[in-house]
C-alpha cells in the first residue's frame, strides 16, 4: 500500500478532510469511476501544480522515470470530497486532458473520475480515433499548404509546390494561389523527368502537388513528426485503420492520391517531396482498393473501375517494365532511380563510406562530397553504392544489413509476394464486379484467368527461385551472384499474408517465425543469427533485430489468420498491444514509429532515433501505422485479452506453456 507523504505541500483547495483513496494499479472498483465523481480544476495552476510535483527531469512530461514515482495527489471533487491518485498512469492523463483544455484557453477543465482512469486499451483506441487521424490528416491545398510547406524540410524560405504538366487543374489552383501568397513558388514540371532533372532540384526542395477536387486539395494521412507528406506503403496500413474507425472518405481519398501518383508522376511515390520522384514504395495499391471498395457503405462501381485500371497501368509499367523486372528469373526486385547521395539524409549519414574514398583521393570527407556531387570526382562504384541505398529506401526498410550495398540485385521476398497479391487481388475483382472482362488503359482487356496465370507463375518462379528446401524458407535471390540468401528477415514470411504458401510450406515457415522472431514484445524485423553474421560494424539498423515495426506485425497477423493459425497470432497480437500499451502507460502516451521489441520498449538506439518521442504534455498524433496496429490488433483480440492488456498483465504469463 502507499502512504500520504507528510511532506507534500498540497494546493489550499485540494485540503479537505474526506479522503477518497483508489490503490489498485490499473483497475479501480465501480465505486470510483461513478460518474458522479467529478473535478472542476483551474487549467493553469493545476498544470503548474503537476509539473512542479512530478515533473523532476523537467521535459513536459509526467513518466514512471520520472522520481518520485509514487508521491499521491489530492484532488477535490465537486462534492466535497478528496481524492488521491496514487500512479503516473493517472496522474499523466489528467495532464494530458488538462492540455487539451489548455490549448481550447479554458480556464476550468470538468472532468470525471472515470476519464482520469480511463483503461490504458480504450483510452489508446478513442484518442486514435477521435484525435489522432483528425491531427495527422493534411491537405495540398491554400487551407493546407503552410503545415506542409513551411517545415524543416524546405531548406530556404520560399514555399515550393511542385505539379505534374498535364495537370490542368492543379497548375490553375497553385497559379493563381501563387497571386496571393507572395512566398509561393509554383513549378511546373517537364514531361519527362530524369534523373538529371530531380538532381538539379536538390537544393531547391519542394512538396508535390496532390489531387484538387471542388476547388480543395484531397486529404490523406501523414505519419507524423518529421514524416510530414504522404507516405507510400505507410498509407496503405494507415487505411487499414481508418476503415476499422469507419473513416470511409478518408481512406477512399487516400486511394485517389495514390491513383493521382500513378496518373501523373508514373508511380506511386516514395513520398510527395521533389527529390522522390525517381523512386516507389512497396505496391499495396490494389489491397487498398479492394478493401476500400468492401468497406463502402455505397458501392460506387465506377470509381472501382477507374481505380483498377490504374492499379493495373501500375503494374504493366512501374513493375514489369524496366529494371524492376528482372527477365532472367522472371521475378521482380525493388530498384530506385536517380543520381548522387539521397537528399534527405541528415548530414554526416555517409561518413564513413565517403571517408574511405575521399582517402583514395587524398581529400577530406567534406570536400570529396563536394566534387562528387558537382562530378568533378566520378566514381562507378560509389555510383553503385548509392543505387543500392536509393533502393533500399524505396523497398520501405531504411536501413537493414540485409540490403545493405546489395538491395538493386535481390529478387526480394516481399515485392514477389506483395505483386503475388496483387494478380490476386485482380483476379478477384475482375471475377467478381467485371465478369465479362475488364478494359485496361492500355485498351487490352483483361479476363480473371489472366491474372490467374501471371498468379501461378509468379507462384512457381518464386518456388524455384526464392525457396531454400534445407531452410524450410522463402529467402532472396541475388540475380548478379545467381546465389539465394539466408538472411532471416520478418519480409521472409509475407508469402503467408499474400496467400501463396501451400499448407505444407505454411506449417514450416510459422514454426520458424515463431522460433527465429517471436519477442517478448512482438515480431523482431530479424533474427539475432543473422544480425550476427551480416552486421559489418556496430551501427544498429533499424528494420533489423531487436526493433520490431507495425507493418510487419500486422501482415504476419493476417497471414497466420489466414492459414488457421488463430492461438499464434492472438499470441503475437497480444504481445504488440501489450508494448504499445505499457508504454503508454508508463510515459504518458508515448506511441513512437517502432520499438525495441526485445527489451518492449520505445527507446530505440538505431541510427534515425525514433519518431513521436519528442511532444510536450500530450502526443498529439500518435504514429500512422502505429495507431493503425492498435486499432486492427484490438480489432482482432477477444474480450478476455483486451482486459487483461488494460491490467498490462505480462505476456509471458498470459502465454505461459
């Protein structure tokens, strides 16, 4: 039990002879959370009052390190009586609920009892839904344009937008918005854009435009912090979210941008800033549609078919045509274009691989970038080196050793299952809405059975190619070295998700998913083998072991739904919620981009830190496919586990054998 601390200078008006005391950590009986037992609190002196008592390491927060953890607070009720909080849990969420009023400039906040200890699982689940989409949500447009292009990403002060040539209604929207807004620059871009062309607009970063429908940029969901655009395979999970919180518009919008990409940058883009404009992201656009279409709650066949057949372009020409196809397997590879060092790497990224050549000409580091960047210095091989690093970002897992100087010659897993499921996801709904064929833009018209075959063979190839019989795996295949890999990567297992393993082949690969990756607090994006044997330095890459990230949860959850392996996903469910959950609970609110799922914590020591740790009093937003994962996982969950998450009861002794 806790004792009142002596010591603890209370405010005059929480002084009071009655004394209400709640002891349980996480669950209080109904006595406690009676509506009827609520707070009219002064917003500022109580905010003041909080921080001076538990705020000891002073960052705006109130966290379990900060000390001393346990000091009770008194709170006055309405009616005369006094209450103690007696943890951070609480104590946290009424600073955070007295942020919200403060940033409203109300001068007394109401609140009950009952939302003071709200149950961590459905306190986690309103705000996504009720707070975080609405904060994330943005707009190209003249309501939206200043929270986009006014970050820290536009290196001068100009406000760029950059729009497609053969995009009549953007370049009217932003020219004539250029007339009002002095430090609006709008540039239209050429017909073809090379690689050249986005190396020469380096230094003068832009936003590229989105879809203007009725006059108003087409909303979509950024991830948050510094991921202030929209994001291509981050989008995908962040509609899965969107769906389950019934935000139909919002996730059919997300759709229409990624079709807007397709149409007039030729992909779907890495994200909308100038310098990705040479590079993709994971193909999720026909899941999208088609769980966006399911969802509808008024079908609109029309907008189906104008966003298949752009999913199909997507596919003829973004993935079978040109160095993303790879004709001597006949499978694909993820492979980014473009010139020079990624712009948007923060400086200092490079350093080391561009000392070693810089040694070699007997330069410094600073000045070797800079004759490299201008040509004065060539260098194929560092050229090769940066095809490798554009292409691993553009497969989405920025950074992991298993791509590292390698990514441009891997017929990788993932993109072989993703394009599996888009065949698929064609076949589907051809069969199903278009049962006398479908008329692509191209004017080829495409029956079910087609899509069929290009399914079986992908099936077959990807059997001969990326199938290992003595590993028991699908693993990548280096189309250079003709050699399969055996690095034991989460991307291993998204055949399960795409529905391409046979039973058999399924039974094998859950063994060792649950072996080789299975954490205290999740999905591990490696395994510790192979971190070992592939790690070069100490530098700890983020997709890889110990870190765990949302994506891959969620598609390994779907996966082992779909091969009827129900205990083991509720198993790893659980084990994810439980992180986000604790977390939460312990530093008020966190809900980060990804975590250490070894040690079940946000505090993350990779190269790129971790986005959505930085905020005062209150997250605002979340993460996207974080907030995502949440909602889907409790989506999935029954009953019993979700209270057992709201008691943060340990995962090792709920799946204790």
């Amino acid at each position: 039990m806790f004792r009142v601390n002596p010591q603890i200078k209370k405010p005059v008006f929480l002084l009071f002879s009655t004394v209400v005391a709640g002891t349980m950590l996480m669950s209080c009986s109904h006595k406690f959370i009676e509506s009827q037992t609520v707070f009219n609190l002064p917003v500022e002196h109580t905010m003041a009052d909080l921080l001076a008592g538990y705020d000891t390491d002073g960052d705006k927060r109130i966290t379990k390190d900060d000390a001393p953890a346990n000091k009770d607070y008194f709170l006055l009720s309405t009616k005369g009586d006094t209450v103690i909080l007696r943890n951070t849990y609480y104590i946290s969420n009424l600073l955070q609920e007295l942020a919200i009023a403060n940033d409203s400039a109300q001068e007394n906040l109401l609140i009950s009892l009952r939302q003071i200890q709200e149950p961590p699982a459905e306190r986690i689940s309103r705000r996504i839904k009720t707070q975080f989409w609405d904060d994330l949500t943005r707009t190209i447009d003249e309501a939206g344009l200043d929270r986009i292009a006014g970050d820290d990403k536009m290196h001068d002060t100009q406000q760029r937008v950059y729009v497609p040539f053969d995009d009549a209604v953007g370049i009217a929207y932003f020219k004539e918005l250029q007339t009002r807004k002095p430090k609006l620059e709008v540039v239209v871009l050429p017909e073809n854009i090379t690689a050249e062309y986005v190396r020469s607009i380096n230094e003068k970063p832009g936003i590229l435009s989105l879809k203007i429908e009725d006059g108003k940029g087409v909303p979509f969901v950024v991830p948050g912090g510094r991921f202030n655009e929209m994001y291509g395979w981050d989008s995908y999970f962040e509609n899965i979210g969107l769906l389950i919180d019934h935000r139909y518009d919002l996730a059919k919008a997300m759709v229409d941008n990624f079709c807007y990409q397709v149409k007039h940058y030729g992909k779907i883009l890495n994200a909308n800033r100038s310098y990705y404009l040479t590079r993709t992201q994971p193909p999720f656009l026909s899941s999208a549609i088609r769980e966006v279409y399911h969802a509808m709650p008024a079908k609109d066949k029309e907008w189906l078919a104008e966003s298949l057949a752009i999913a199909i372009h997507e596919y003829n020409t973004v993935w079978m045509q040109g160095n993303r196809y790879t004709p001597q397997t006949g499978l694909n590879r993820y492979y980014a274009d473009g010139l020079g060092i990624p712009p948007e790497t923060e400086p200092g990224h490079f350093k080391e691989i561009l000392q070693e050549y810089a040694d070699k000409h007997h330069v410094t580091e600073i000045e070797f970038e800079t004759k490299y960047k201008s040509g004065e210095i060539k260098s194929a091989s560092l050229d090769r080196y940066f095809v490798h690093d554009r292409t691993l970002r553009e497969s989405g897992h920025d950074t992991s050793w298993r791509l590292d100087n390698v990514a441009a010659d891997l017929n990788s897993v993932d993109v072989n299952a993703l394009l599996y499921k888009y065949e698929k996801d064609f076949e589907f709904l051809i069969s199903t809405y278009f049962k006398d064929g479908f008329k692509g833009l191209d004017g080829t018209t495409y029956t079910a059975n087609f899509w069929h075959e290009k399914a079986e063979t992908r099936k077959l190839l990807m059997r001969k190619y990326l199938w290992d019989d003595k590993l028991q795996g699908f693993f990548d295949y280096n189309v250079k070295t003709q050699q399969r890999g055996d690095f034991m990567s989460a991307t291993n297992f998204f055949p399960l998700w795409a529905g391409l393993c046979t039973k058999d082949e399924a039974a094998k690969l859950v063994t060792i998913l649950m072996h080789e990756l299975k954490a205290e607090g999740g999905i591990t994006g490696s395994s510790k083998a192979s971190l070992d044997k592939y790690a070069i330095n100490g530098v700890q890459r983020q997709w890889d072991y110990p870190n765990g990230w949302a994506p891959h949860q969620m598609l390994l959850w779907k996966g082992l739904i779909n091969y009827g392996y129900d205990n083991e996903a509720r198993e790893l469910i659980y084990r994810w919620l439980w992180t986000i959950t604790k977390n939460a609970v312990d530093y008020n609110g966190t809900i980060p981009e990804k975590y250490d799922v070894v040690n079940a914590t946000h505090k993350v020591y990779a190269e790129y830190g971790n986005v959505g740790t930085d905020f005062a009093y209150i997250t605002r937003s979340g993460f996207g496919w974080m907030n995502a994962s949440y909602q889907y996982g409790l989506s999935l969950l029954p009953e019993e586990y979700i209270k057992k998450l709201d008691a943060l009861e340990s995962p090792d002794s709920v799946f204790e054998k």
